[in-house]
C-alpha cells in the first residue's frame, strides 16, 4: 500500500473550498480545480514511501493506464471533446514531427492515447453533454430567438452547426436560462450558443456519466470523481482563457445525436462502463478482496480502515495486484 499525494491544478473554474475541505486543510483563497492521481506527466503524483520521504509515482509504479481526479467546477469548463485512440496516435505524432514543445499552451496532443472517461457525482452535478435530436434542439432555438441556428441546423447538421457557430461568431442572443448563465461568465463567446444543442444532464450524488471519445460536452458546476484513460488530450472549441481549435476540435466531433445514459452502481458497487481502459467500484464496508492490478483507493468520507490502516477523508492510496484488502467502513 502507497498514500499518494495528488497534483494539485489551480484553474480559474475551481471551487475555492471543495478540495480543501476533502484534504482536511484550510482553503487558501485559490481556485482548486482538480487533484490528480495517477502517472500522466501532466500532473505529478506522489508516492510516500515514508513519513518524510516522496517520490514520483512512476517510479514505484510504473505507467499507470488510467488517471483519477477529484474535480471541483465552481463555474462551467470549456466546450470540449477527447479524440479516439488512433486520432490520439496520429495527432501525437504529427506535433512531434513539427516539434511543437509539450509545453506550448497550442500542443494539442499532449501524449498518443485516448481519453475515455467516466464522471462520478460526488455532490450534484450539472453536464452538458451530447447531441440533442435535431429538431427538439431546432424548437427551442426558436423560441427563444435562435432562428438564424434552428435553420442552420436543420440544413447542416449538429457538427457543421458548431462549426459555423464557432467561426462565424454570429451576433445573436438567445431568450434562454442556460444561454444566459454561460454567457455571463463568458460575455460574447459563441460557446454560449451552442448549449441549447447539447443535452442537461443533472447528477445526483452516486451517479456516474460514461464520455466516450468524440463526446462533445461541458462541465457546468458540481464535484466529482473522474476516472480516465491515461490522458490529456483535450480539444477545446470555446468557453475557456486556454487555446481553442474549432478545426481540430470538429475533427474528433461525433455527430450523431445520442441519449446519455445515468449509470448507476450495482449491488457489488461496479459502474458498467464500456471500456477496457479502467474499472470503477464504490466501496462501502464491511467489504474484502483481492486486487488484480494496480489500484487507486480515494476515500472522501465516512470512519475506518483498510485493514490495519487508517484512512482519514481525503486519503488516497494505490494497491499493488495481488493483495488482499479489507473495508471496514464507507471509503
């Protein structure tokens, strides 16, 4: 067993206090955004190999094939969609033939994998996530002043829809709730316009969201868990201070309207999530089991142990394969 200290990212998004208050530490007056466990270089975990003594997770634990986050949005994320592995592969590759530096805040691909992942509801948690049909998107579009879109949409298509949107920047406002709270945080950014294209999805504390690659998607405020494949590949179209790649970013768009689908536990805790990237299992004691690879444990409330170990909220640890684990308590 490893206690991991996370990689703490200070985002403007950030909740000033959900992370703080997890950790057990008194908020500093900046934004934590996420807290990243996991060997993606991106985001350098920690493993406390004793009471006074770190070193880079990576180095005990090799590449690990997926990435955990404790993620606090207080204000929404970018507009955004993951590429699929080949697209992750191909991309990676031509950056580093053109040798654009991992450091430049225009790399897009930052490594060759894809970037499933899957969002766990700690508190409720709003998305925006996904292609509504195209003629529920098309009503409401025009019932709140988006006829210019509605027609455009229903010509085009949703992608070629967000396409235009994103680099036409047409001057329109819509009559609407949800127009109206992205455009606040971010005044005249065509983003805002795309909202009423993509379905609200509200998380309720223990439900889980599966993203798969080509999702386009916003996070619009909550706390929670992701699980993800090794990755941060991240293409951006809007809503954000970070580069945006409209071309890119409809590239890997799917754009195919689709229903999201709540994922909820079954009665041994496992999400079904339809990948081979990562597995995920609430834990609520009295529980035991044995591992078969490496794991990562967060615990964020309840009283207990794993075995002899005490794991206070906010602790998180990685277990090797092999090994039997008990939960005595909530985790």
């Amino acid at each position: 067993m490893i206690r991991l200290i996370g990689a703490a990212k200070h985002y403007a998004w950030g909740s000033d206090s959900a992370i703080p208050t997890a950790l057990g530490i008194e908020p500093d007056g900046r934004p934590w955004a996420e807290l990243w466990w996991g060997t993606h270089p991106g985001g350098r975990t920690m493993a406390a190999t004793s009471a006074d003594t770190a070193v880079p997770l990576a180095e005990v634990a090799g590449r690990l094939p997926y990435l955990v986050k404790l993620l606090a949005a207080a204000r929404p994320l970018s507009l955004q969609a993951h590429p699929t592995e080949e697209q992750a592969s191909l991309g990676y590759a031509r950056e580093e033939r053109l040798r654009v530096p991992l450091t430049d805040p225009q790399r897009l691909y930052r490594d060759p994998y894809g970037k499933p992942e899957l969002l766990l509801a700690v508190t409720r948690f709003e998305i925006l996530c996904g292609f509504r049909p195209v003629e529920e998107s098309a009503a409401d579009l025009e019932a709140c002043g988006g006829d210019e879109i509605a027609d455009n949409l229903r010509l085009l298509g949703p992608a070629a829809t967000v396409a235009w949107l994103l680099a036409s920047r047409p001057p329109i406002k819509l009559d609407h709730p949800l127009y109206e709270r992205l455009a606040a945080d971010f005044p005249g950014d065509p983003g805002a316009l795309v909202a009423l294209l993509l379905h609200h999805v509200v998380l309720e504390p223990g439900e889980a969201l599966f993203l798969y690659a080509g999702l386009l998607h916003v996070y619009l405020q909550g706390v929670g868990v992701e699980v993800m494949g090794a990755s941060d590949n991240v293409m951006r179209g809007g809503l954000t201070p970070k580069h945006v790649d409209v071309t890119e970013l409809v590239t890997v768009l799917d754009p195919t309207p689709s229903t999201p689908e709540v994922l909820t536990p079954t009665s041994a805790g496992w999400y079904p999530v339809p990948t081979d990237a990562f597995a995920v299992q609430g834990l609520a004691g009295p529980d035991r089991w044995v591992t078969t690879g490496p794991e990562i444990i967060v615990r964020l409330s309840g009283e207990g142990n794993t075995g002899a170990w005490y794991a206070e909220p906010g602790t998180v640890v990685e277990w090797t394969g092999g090994l039997g684990c008990r939960v005595t308590a909530v985790l």
